[in-house]
C-alpha cells in the first residue's frame, strides 16, 4: 500500500471520529465532494500536519463545493 493511500485512510479514520460518522458515510462524502482527490493532490503539503489542521481542512474544502456541515 502507497504512503498516500495510507494517508487517505488515516484522513478517513479522523475525520469520522472528529465528526461522530461512519465510515461509510464518510466515504461517501469524500467520494461525493472528490474530498479523496483533494487528499492525494495535497498529499506533499498535508501529510505533515496535524489531524486537527487537516479536519479543518477538509471542513473548509466541503463548505467551498456547498456541503452544510451539521
């Protein structure tokens, strides 16, 4: 398995736990709002910063496509 996939799926794991979700929901939503994409683009940038910082990150990232966070 690539370091970038590893990535994704610990992305995947955070930010279900951050936002209370399942992991198929989460996976949904990062298929959906092409989060998935946006991970292995930024992968160089993103996998040295914190869970935090890259939940937030994704918050963002989904509120720019339209997503309402609940």
């Amino acid at each position: 398995m690539s370091a970038e996939m590893k990535f994704v799926i610990f992305c995947l794991e955070c930010y279900k736990q951050y936002r209370h979700l399942t992991g198929k929901t989460v996976s949904k939503l990062f298929k959906d709002y092409d989060v998935f994409g946006y991970l292995n683009e930024f992968y160089d940038v993103l996998h040295t910063t914190s869970s935090s910082y890259i939940n937030n990150d994704i918050d963002i990232f989904l509120r720019a496509r339209g997503y309402v966070l609940s």
